[in-house]
C-alpha cells in the first residue's frame, strides 16, 4: 500500500486515455474500465486461491485430478478459464485483436456464472481504439498489482469510482462507503450466521465485508450467510454482482426503489441489516407509501408537496421492521438525523423508547470521497440483554481517524480494534478486551526484541571513519558512543520482557513493565535523528574540505555500489528503526 497513491494515479490515467481515443463519454467508459478492474482483480484473487488449491487436489496413478469451478467458490473466488485469465490478454497470439479477446473473456465468465449473464461489460469494448485498450491492459498488469491482494484492489476500485464522481460519470459516487466505516459497522454487529440485508447496497461492500469477517473464523461465508440487496441504478447493480462474484459470492440484489418496493419480503425477518443509504432525501412521494408496513413508528413530517420533507426516519424505520427478534442493524446516517426536531423527533422517540437502540458512534468529517460532512453510525440490536434495554452506547469518536491524504481520513486498524473494544465491554465481553491488550502487549514484546543495532551500529561505524579525515565529527564520535551503550541497555530491558497471560492483574504488571522502555524507544529515536543529521553535516563538511582531483577520487568512490549502498542505508536509519519502537 505504500506505493499506491502514485500507482492509483499511473492506472488513472491509462483508463483516461480510453476516453480520449473513442466516441465514449465520461459516463459511457465507466463500464468497460471498471469492467478491466474486475478481470484483473478477479485474476490476482485466481493466482492466490489457486496456489492454495493445488498442493490439496487428489492424485491417481501419478496424475493429479484438474482445477474445477467448485474448487474456487469454495474458498471466495471465480474461476478463470485460461482465455480469461489476464496474463492471456496481455500477451495475445499474433493476429488476434484485444477487444476480441477481452469479450470473449466476459462471455467466458458469464457463461460459468449465470448471475453475471448480461452483466458484465463487452460491447463497450469494440468501440475503443485497438492500441490504446492494449496499452490499457499492460498497465493494468503492473508488477505492483501481480500480488496485491484485495485491500489493495479494493482501493484501486474506490479511487477510480471516485474520479468517474468527480467527472459526473455516475450518481456522484454517493454509493461507496469507506472500507474503515464499513469494517466498523460489520465489527460492531458481528454477522457469523443467516439473512443479511443492505437496501441501499450500491457495489456491495457490506456484503463483501461480512464475508471477510466469516472467513476470519475459518468458515466459508457461503454456507454462513445469504445475501439480499436493493438498488435503484442499473450500473451500480452490475457492478455489486460484479463485486460478489469476483469475491466467490452468491447474493439475490434486486433493482427497487427501497422506498416504494419490498423485493424481499418473502425472506423477512433478516438477521442483519447493513446500509449507507442518501443522506437528506426530500422527494420521497407520501402518498405511495403511506400504508407501508415497514413504516411502523409512521411517517416523518410531509410537506405541503405531498413529499416527505427528510427520508432519514424512513430508512431507520425500514431498518428496524426488518430485524428478526434477535436481529442487529448497523448505519451510516447523516449528523442532522440525532438532532432532528418535528414529527422526526418522534419518531426518533417511538424507537428508542423500543429498546431496541444499541449504540451511536459520531465520526468526524471527512471520511468520504465525495462528501465532508460528518456522519453516524447507528446501530439496533433486538436481542439485547434485559439490563441493556434502557441504555445506548455512545461514543464520540470524532477525534478519532489517522490522515490519508489532505482531503480524506479513516480509521486505522488498531482504531477500529479499540473502538470495538469499548463496544465489548458494554456487552460484558471482558474477556475479549484482555485478549485484545494482550496481542497489543506480545506485538510490543515481540518487536522490542527482534530490533536488531548490530547493522546500525555497523554503519556509523563506517560513516565516522570516512567523514574523520575531512570534517570535525567529535559530536558524531559521542553520539555513537551515547547510541551503543543506549542501545545495549534497551536490548537488556527487552529481553527481560515476559510474555503476559490473559489476566488483568499480569496484563496491568506487563504494561507497566513495558512503559520505561517505550520511553527509551523514544530516546533512540531521537538519537538516531541527531545522528543522521550531524553526518550529514560532515558530508557536506567533506566535500568543501577536498581539492579538486582528490574530490573527483571521492566522487567515484562514493558512486561505486559498496559506498551508494552504505549512504542509502545510512539515510533511511530513522525510516528502518523508528517503526518497531513506535508500536511500544
């Protein structure tokens, strides 16, 4: 991931050029390069699953039974024929075109999965030119994407869905949630078994995620979970059937207007409710849905138009008349929703007063790619314990996030695991917060340990011995000197470190062990700062100190493979050392 912003925009704009080098609009090529996205997505996912298959498959007399189809559903992928299998399309024999090539790969797919039939992009590509879709397709097969996993993938996927929002290309990108809201809320409602519904469920993410959290517990998310969705936009319905097949996923998503249609409802109650449905929405006719079942608090306020004046009470209603009487509900809805007045307040009341509301979580600004405004997350739980029926978790977590870019943030992992956390021990979990601080506190022991000054040490070695002759390096002389005898007394401490057991009273004593080193960390750090500057100093020191032929002598020096590798080790010392000691 380190690497993708600039990879993010490398791919960009190769597809871009796909618009430059046909009859398409912005709109009109938004399907033939997610379509490319989802081949070479669908063929790093093929690559891996199929390394893990093989050394697995039965053999008879010497020879070991084929790939099947069956093999990849069952561990959450699509299988590829070899004419769809994006090293194919690369590298094309002579005489065959690549938009040939790439339909014949989209029909292959459809073929070996009915729920792709008509979905999947293939005309599209005719009407591109032939050198720039092969252009496309090399670079869509960066040595960067050949292992990425589906984090990476997934990242890629929301970027250019973001830039097509940008250009107006499709519904303004209002249908993507962010991986960490989205990983929150499935944290949060833990879907391990049954119905899971999103009626706003736009390429499928909630769904997607509730499979990785299966698959985190070793069970096939097939056999847990049966997946419903709702979508009102054509495009956005063939990309989450897209998005669930290249993930090895069955789901029945239906093309509804949520408000005034009910697909689902022979397959009600759900177990799962999940969504991030539009924000605010003020033209939602009264009159169709005034006798809606699913609106059992009634309808917020209408307006003289005869249209509900803020659909946000619509969909919470919705979302609670779905749940099974043990059912959960996690979502995303607007910050105006808590504080809403009028016949939305009373709603609001009616569904508190059910009992049913477990926890709020507030979330800064931000967080979306087309949007800054801060949000909620809100979250039901019919099945709460009696003592919990009268209470609501709420927690603040607006200064909460780590920053992505300049415009955007989310949270990182270990914000998630510990805003999760705090989740657990409302719900009485003690044990799995100590298990949480407990793998925090190995992690902590375990790199401590394995810091290794041996390499580091080595280099300052050599950096003072070849700066001494030219420059004044008394300071860098006591830095390494300070440095060595800090650095033996911190691997002193580390080692002395014991591995902590699950109990509060042993997870207390192991971390305030641990609290004099993360000091220490602090002080090498900084150390090791001072250092990289003052040989710096030296550096520059020696170069003004040498004559002419004596500095040419030291140029060619300095550029053999030896001395370029010593000064790109010494210049990343902070970058290589830093890291471990951070995580105390």
């Amino acid at each position: 991931m380190e690497h993708i912003g600039k990879l993010e925009l490398r791919l960009w704009g190769a597809a871009d050029s796909l618009r430059a080098n046909s009859n398409f609009a912005s709109n009109e090529y938004f399907m033939p390069v997610m379509g490319l996205i989802f081949l070479r997505h669908a063929y790093s996912r093929f690559l891996k699953v199929r390394d893990e298959i093989i050394p697995t498959l039965p053999s008879r007399g010497g020879k070991t039974r084929p790939l099947k189809k069956e093999d990849f559903s069952a561990r959450s992928s699509i299988f590829l024929r070899d004419e769809a299998q994006f090293d194919y399309l690369v590298s094309l024999p002579e005489g065959e075109t690549a938009s040939t090539a790439v339909i014949a790969a989209m029909k292959s797919i459809e073929e070996d999965y009915t729920t792709l039939e008509g979905l999947l992009p293939k005309q599209e590509y005719a009407e591109l030119d032939e050198d720039a879709l092969r252009q496309v397709l090399r670079i869509f097969n960066d040595p960067a994407l050949q292992k990425a996993d589906g984090d990476v993938f997934g990242r890629i996927y929301e970027y250019f869905l973001t830039q097509f929002a940008d250009q107006k290309a499709h519904d303004n990108g209002e249908f993507f949630t962010p991986r960490s809201i989205v990983e929150t809320i499935v944290n949060f409602i833990e879907p391990t078994r049954g119905k899971v519904i999103d009626p706003a469920c736009g390429s499928g993410g909630m769904f997607v995620q509730s499979a990785h959290f299966v698959e985190t517990m070793k069970a096939n998310p097939n056999e847990r979970l049966t997946f419903y969705g709702m979508e009102k936009n054509p495009t956005t319905l063939r990309l989450a059937k897209m998005n669930l097949a290249v993930h090895g996923l069955e789901g029945n998503i239906e093309k509804a207007i949520s408000y005034y249609e009910d697909p689902h409802k022979a397959h009600e109650p759900f177990d799962y409710v999940m969504a991030n449905p539009p924000f605010n929405v003020d033209e939602i006719d009264a009159e169709k849905m005034k006798d809606d079942k699913r609106l059992s608090f009634g309808l917020p306020g209408v307006n003289k138009g005869g249209k509900v004046s803020n659909g946000n009470y619509v969909w919470m209603s919705f979302f609670h008349s779905y749940l099974s009487n043990t059912g959960r509900a996690g979502i995303v809805m607007s910050s105006q929703a808590s504080s809403a007045g009028g016949q939305e307040a009373k709603v609001r009341e009616a569904i508190v007063k059910t009992g049913d509301m477990d926890v709020m979580l507030a979330i800064r600004g931000n967080f979306f790619y087309t949007r800054t405004v801060p949000c909620e997350l809100w979250f039901m739980d019919k099945g709460k314990p009696e003592h919990l029926r009268d209470k609501v978790l709420m927690l603040d977590a607006r200064q909460v996030f780590r920053k992505v870019t300049r415009k955007i943030c989310d949270f990182s992992p270990e914000q998630e695991k510990n805003l999760t956390s705090i989740v657990w021990l409302y719900r009485g979990q003690e044990d799995r917060f100590a298990g949480l601080v407990q793998d925090y506190l190995s992690t902590a022991r375990e790199e401590a340990q394995a810091t290794d000054f041996t390499g580091l040490l080595d280099v300052l070695g050599k950096a003072f011995t070849h700066f001494a002759a030219h420059a004044d390096v008394a300071e860098l002389k006591a830095g390494i000197a300070k440095l060595t005898s800090d650095a033996k007394a911190y691997g002193e401490a580390a080692t002395a470190l014991a591995q902590p057991d699950a109990s509060i009273d042993a997870l207390t004593a192991a971390w305030t062990a641990i609290q004099p080193l993360a000091d220490q960390a602090k002080t090498l750090i900084k150390e090791i700062d001072h250092l990289v500057k003052e040989a710096q100093k030296a550096q520059d020191t020696t170069a003004k100190a040498l004559p002419a032929n004596i500095r040419a002598i030291e140029v060619s020096v300095a550029n053999t493979p030896a001395f370029s590798a010593f000064l790109l080790y010494f210049n990343d010392l902070s970058w290589r050392y830093a890291p471990r000691w951070r995580c105390c």
